[in-house]
C-alpha cells in the first residue's frame, strides 16, 4: 500500500494523555492531542500582529482547547474561562500544557514539566 493510500484510509487517532491535579482537587483532566488544522488554528490564535507568540495565551489556549471531562466528549474548559485559568497557580497550568505538548508529540513522555521550556510564560503579555 502506498503511503498517501494508507494515510487516505487511516482513521484519526488521538492521544490522550490522563494527568491528576491532587493540589486543585481529586480530579483527572484528560488532555486530547489536536489535529494539525487544529494546532495551525491555535497558533494562529496566540500570534500577535508582528509574528511573535503571545506565550501567555499559548498556555492558556492550549489547555482550553485541549483538556476534557474524562471519558466524555466535553471540554472541561471555554475560551470565557481564559482569565481565571491565568489567575491560578502556574505550577497546574504548565503541569496540563506539558501534557498537551505530550500528547502533540512535542515533548518526551519522561520529561519533566521543568524541561518543557527554560522560558518562564510572559505574566506580563497582552492580548
């Protein structure tokens, strides 16, 4: 089979990734890889009008687009809940954005949350 044919037929698979927030609560997020389209769409989104990345709203972004109810087909989050994910810990936020890279494929399933970037998120970035 060649390669474009398997690809063609191949369903979408996605990685999900399962992560306990024990300081939040007994809760479990389940973070979803995206689509390409998907990921272009999110960068899109967190792109300021002179290229950068708005490293605040990539955070953030990210785990709203990528975090479910586990078991179930609902966000856990909406684009409205953007400030008050900001507003809490940094440490819970960064653990779902790891997972959501994990899960992307963007970091190693043994890195730490630590080596996920040796850049701070920018607290002081705007929209």
């Amino acid at each position: 089979m060649k390669i474009r044919d398997a690809f063609a037929k191949s369903g979408r698979t996605s990685e999900i990734v399962t992560v306990d927030l024990p300081d939040i609560g007994e809760i479990k997020v389940e973070i979803r890889s995206q689509s390409v389209g998907e990921q272009y769409d999110l960068l899109a989104k967190v792109t300021k009008p002179n290229g950068d990345i708005d490293r605040k709203l990539l955070a953030a972004e990210t785990v709203i687009v990528t975090a479910y109810e586990p078991r179930t087909d609902e966000l856990a989050f909406e684009t409205a809940d953007r400030d008050m994910l900001l507003g809490k810990d940094a440490r819970a936020l960064q653990v779902l954005f790891a997972a959501s890279n994990r899960a992307a494929g963007l970091q190693g399933k043994d890195e730490e949350v630590s080596d996920l970037d040796e850049t701070p998120v920018d607290a002081t970035s705007t929209s």
